[in-house]
C-alpha cells in the first residue's frame, strides 16, 4: 500500500497536530447532530445492545451513543493509531482498538448493531469491499449495519459512493436492506 492513505498517514496528516495528547480537547457533538440522532434512532442503538462503530475518528459518534443513547456494550476501531489513543482515553468504558476495516479480530456473531458513519468513504474499493464481507460476519443473526457514507468532496474522501450505491452492495453481500434514505442505508443479516 501507498503511503497515502495509510495508517501512518492518518496518523500524521489527517489528525497531525490536533490528536496529539498534550492539546487533546474532550469530545462532543460531530458536525451534524440532528442528522445523527436520527440515524442512531433509526438503527435502534441503545442500552443493551452490542455495537461496534467502525472509525471511531475524534469520537463524536461514541460521545452521543454513550451520552444521548445510553449505550453501554460499545467496542470502535480505527485505522488510525492516534485516533484510537484518544478514544481509548476519552472513553475508557469502550472496548477501543487500532485495526482494519477488513479484518475486526471479532467473534462471528458478536454485534447487534455495526455502524459506519462518515467512514466508507475512507476505503479503498477492495478494502470496502472486504469491509461489507467482514460487517456480515461479526453481526449476529437479525443485526443491524447502519451506513451513512460522507458524500462531501475531500482529498481523503476516495470512495464516494450514494446510499443507493451502498445498498445494492449490501445485497450482494447478503444483507437485507430494510431502509434506504438519502443519506443512509440500513441492512439487516437474515
């Protein structure tokens, strides 16, 4: 792999300066909380439920699960060593990792609900794929995958797909997609 788009260059370019522990600001809301509740309420995150958000980022979306939602068996990653730390830190009630899209190191069956917000368009088109092959795999049977692909334009943005983009691709992988929206798509596993 190039050395765009790397983890290290995550790490270095795309957080930089601003992840760094000694300047480290809480966490709070993301840049669209509105669209975010829905979406959360939509998925039916909540107490009780196993979910795992994939690119957990500057914790935006684990700070509104844990604090609106309640939610207390959250687990994230990102690929993103720096992005991790800082979760970990802020959160430390979550099960918080550094790892690959492809590759969760879950149990099958682990999680009620996986949620990709403003992730997918982090991927790399085969590594998105393996991503949807994984996402079948660690949900348990009748979870939930909620998908809100960032459909802004930005030079780490290399997979810009519409939500009726990421259904049809959920289908193939096997998934049953039980809303599609504008901005998201919900998918069940049978």
């Amino acid at each position: 792999m190039s050395e765009l788009y790397s983890a290290e260059w995550y790490d270095r370019e795309y957080h930089g300066s601003k992840m760094l522990p000694q300047v480290w600001q809480p966490p709070g809301l993301d840049d669209h909380p509105e669209r975010d509740r829905m979406f959360y309420e939509r998925l039916g995150v909540g107490p009780g439920k196993r979910i795992l958000e994939c690119g957990c980022g500057g914790g935006g979306g684990l700070w509104m699960m844990q604090e609106e939602f309640g939610c207390n068996l959250l687990s994230a990653f990102d690929f993103s060593k720096v992005s991790a730390e800082y979760c970990r830190h802020w959160f430390p009630r979550v099960a918080v990792r550094a790892g690959s899209a492809d590759s969760f190191g879950c149990a099958d069956g682990e999680f009620d609900i996986v949620v990709a917000k403003d992730f997918t368009e982090h991927l790399m088109l085969d590594m998105y794929v393996r991503f949807l092959v994984e996402v079948r795999r660690v949900l348990a049977p009748e979870g939930v995958i909620g998908i809100l692909p960032g459909l802004t334009v930005r030079m780490e943005h290399i997979n810009i797909l519409p939500p009726l983009t990421v259904a049809h691709h959920l289908v193939q992988a096997g998934l049953e997609v039980t809303e599609l929206s504008k901005e998201w798509v919900i998918a069940k596993k049978g």
